[in-house]
C-alpha cells in the first residue's frame, strides 16, 4: 500500500489479541516507517500465539491491563491510539458478576482516553453493532426462507432500510452490558473530542473474522464454525427455533484494515463522528448458509444438533447499512464471507499442530 501517514507512534490496546495484532502487522507491513507498539493482559487464550509474530515484525509489546491505571501511566508516547481492548461477548455479566466487563470495557477505556489526551494524540475506537437495542431490532418485520430469515419490507423507522442499520436507528432500550459499556464510552469521548478538541473517530464493527481468530461459542462464530469442521467437532444451532437461520454480516479483518488505513489519512473527519462497519448484506450469512460452506471448503460434514429456546440478548438478524462510511472513505469490503472461512482454513490447516488443543 503506497503513501504515507501522518502518524508517526501509534499504540494498540488488546494488540496480542484478534484484531489489535492483524491491525499491527498490517501497519508494520505497509508503513515500515512507523513505530507500532501493542498493549495486552494476555488474558484470552490464545493471544501468547500472536507475540512471536509482533517481535518479527519490529512491534514492541508491553504486558499489563487498561483498568489498572499505573500500567497505563507507563506507556511510551504516542500520537495515535487504536483501542481494540474489550471483553467481547456479549454474555458477559449476564451469568456472575457485572463488574468485570464494566471496569473493562468503560473504566479501562476511559484511562486510555486520559492516556491519550496527556500525550495530545488521537483516539480510535473499535465500538459495536451491539450499541443498537436488542428489542428494536428483533421488531422489524421479517420472513422466513430457506436457509434464512431476511426482513420483509422496508418500515418507517429511523435508521433502516433494506441496506441494514444506519448510525441513526434509534438507541433506547437494553442492548446487553456489552453494548452499554461500548456505548458509554463512545459518550463520553464524544465529550473529549469537543471539550479538548480531540481527535476522535468511532467505528461500530460488525462480526470481524479472520486467520488468527480464537474463535469460541459467545465470540468469533465464524472460526468456530472453521475449525469444528476441520476437528470433527459438534456444533448446535441455538435459539430462534434452533434451524440456524439467524443472519449476520461478517467483515475480514484485512478489510477493517483497509478503511482504518483510509480513515487515517483524513483527519477531518476526526470529530468524534461514528460510522458503522460491517460485511453488509452482500458479505453475510445464516448459520445454515456458513455450515454449507464450511462443508464444502473443509470436505467435512459434523454433527449440528438444535436449541429452540433464544437467549433475551440474541438477534435474529443484523446487517450493516455502510452507506456512511462508504460515502466518506471511498470504502467497500472486498472480501466474501467464502473468502473469509478459506481463510480461515487455511491458517489452521498451516498451524494445525499449534492450534488443535485450543479447539479440541
């Protein structure tokens, strides 16, 4: 990728994990001129996978948490901050206490924004589609086919159309802790960017996937789906009926890479405006629909077994409407959700011997 940044020291929070180590090896293979350092408790298993890659590719790494404010204090400078740190799943807190995913994904965020507000830099949030309430969005009309549910006709509600949710569909009502605590934060650094005239951008990401994924049950559907094929491991359909028609669009982590990339070298936009960031209906499927291709990529069939009952924090579909962030950034996805799953294949199938005791 040609050109230049106008970022000089960027720093990733939760850089060992999924998105925040593709997002640095990206950088450091495009933009060899930049300083990349990473940030990680190293609590996910899994991440311990991603150091040797960082340490080849010239990323620094320092161990410690975003909620314990003297490890945050002992950053090195930065003129950027990408903060992919999270507790991800969106049942967390529903089943033991709800303190750890607050002090994650609020509290910790709310000391990088100091961190970064000491040091002048700009601030990038990786937010969620899961800001969006749960009941508002399981009210839409919809009709069942096949091999999936699909809206059935365009409403007059704020924020959808048949493209899918847009940053304006209403915010009143649960979401889940998970997307409370995304939401919060995105709140209070929109008071950042116009009390202290920070740089802020907020991307409400969609279901990202991708080769270096540890994929499990709550979080990462597309890599568990993967590697239980390979593996030879069961998988339920879970909820709405248990027929697994339940749609989501998905998004290569390549391709959030790309817009982050575009959305760098335009710092007007920097306002604390949020965009939604997903695969769109075009990169999108069903359970059903990624069980077909993840048979026919695989050449392994597994045993799919069904759970009627829906959980009060799932959705029955959810697909981005990009129009926004299409608009401003010139942005499309590019990759499909095959393109996605093989992939993902043939990472596991590279590093088979290192991953199959995290998925078996």
């Amino acid at each position: 990728m040609a050109g230049s940044l106008p970022f000089r020291k960027v720093l990733i929070t939760g850089g060992a994990g999924f998105v925040g180590a593709n997002l640095a090896l990206l950088l450091r293979r495009d933009f060899p001129d930049v300083t990349v350092a990473v940030f990680d408790n190293l609590k996910r298993r899994g991440s311990e996978l991603n150091l040797p890659r960082l340490k080849r590719a010239g990323v620094s790494f320092q161990h410690g948490d975003i909620r314990c404010r003297e490890d945050v204090d002992d950053w090195p400078a930065f003129d950027l901050l990408i903060d992919c740190s999270a507790e991800p799943s969106v049942q967390a807190g529903a089943n033991g206490s709800v303190l750890p995913v607050l002090q994650n994904n609020l509290t910790g965020s709310l000391h990088c924004l100091e961190a970064a507000r000491r040091n002048q830099a700009a601030f990038l949030f990786l937010s969620t589609s899961r800001v969006y309430p749960i009941d508002r969005i399981n009210g839409l009309s919809f009709h069942e086919q096949d091999m999936r549910f699909a809206w059935t006709a365009e409403e007059s509600i704020t924020g959808f159309s048949q493209r899918g949710i847009a940053e304006d569909f209403p915010l009143h009502g649960p979401r889940s802790l998970y997307g409370a605590s995304k939401l919060a934060t995105e709140l209070v650094l929109q008071e950042y960017a116009y009390l202290f005239r920070m740089p802020v951008l907020i991307n409400r990401c969609g279901v990202l996937a991708g080769p270096w994924q540890m994929g499990k049950v709550d979080q990462g559907v597309v890599t568990l789906w993967v590697t239980r094929h390979i593996f030879g491991r069961p998988l339920q359909y879970i909820g709405f009926g248990g027929q697994g028609k339940q749609v989501r669009d998905m998004l290569h982590v390549e391709d959030l890479f790309d817009l982050v990339v575009r959305q760098m070298g335009d710092l007007s936009r920097w306002d604390g405006r949020v965009y939604n960031v997903g695969g769109s209906h075009e990169v999108s499927a069903s359970l059903r629909e990624l069980t077909e291709i993840c048979q026919e990529v695989t050449g392994n069939r597994i045993t799919i077994t069904s759970q009627a009952a829906t959980s009060p924090l799932d959705v029955r579909i959810y697909l981005t409407d990009n129009s926004r962030v299409e608009r401003d950034f010139n942005w499309l996805p590019v990759n499909s959700v095959r393109a996605i799953v093989e992939d993902i294949h043939a990472w596991v199938r590279e590093h088979e011997a290192q991953l199959r005791p995290l998925f078996t």
